[in-house]
C-alpha cells in the first residue's frame, strides 16, 4: 500500500454475489484484510459494548485514556506496552 498522503488510499474487500463468484486472489486478499482489521473492530467492540464511546462525546477529557485501552486491545501481545505520561 502506498502512503502517500497527498494521495490517499482506502482499502476495501471485495464483494461476492449470486452470479459472481470469487477468484482465488480475491479470496486470498480478502483474508489477507480481514487480518488487519479484526483487532481493531474487536477493539472497537468492547468499547461500544461498555458505553466507553458514548462517554468520550459527553466528556472529551476522557479520550486519553480510552484511546490508551483501545492501544492496550489492539496491540500484539508479544511487544511491550509503552505507557505514556500524560
């Protein structure tokens, strides 16, 4: 993927339907995404699923610490957490 930013890129699946089936490189790219982005949806999830969301739009001072648990989710277990002051 190029990271240019004057030129910006968004990756997105590929779609299936009744008469259009996938080929292998699509079904191979498609997981290939699916990787990436589950840790962050996962993440995403357990902050919806305890109302972290909605008391970061009530509560902006929040945000730093909510964005540090969704860091903590999201990031591989094998590299060391860094912690921030702040």
């Amino acid at each position: 993927m190029d990271n240019d930013v004057r030129d910006p890129v968004a990756v997105t699946g590929f779609h299936a339907g009744r008469t259009h089936k996938f080929s292998p490189g699509q079904k191979t790219a498609d997981r290939v995404l699916a990787v990436g982005r589950a840790p962050v949806e996962h993440g995403f999830a357990r902050l919806n699923s305890r109302r972290a969301l909605a008391k970061l739009r009530t509560d902006p001072a929040r945000a730093t610490r909510l964005l540090r648990a969704l860091l903590v989710l999201t990031k591989p277990r094998s590299q060391p957490l860094t912690v921030l002051d702040g």
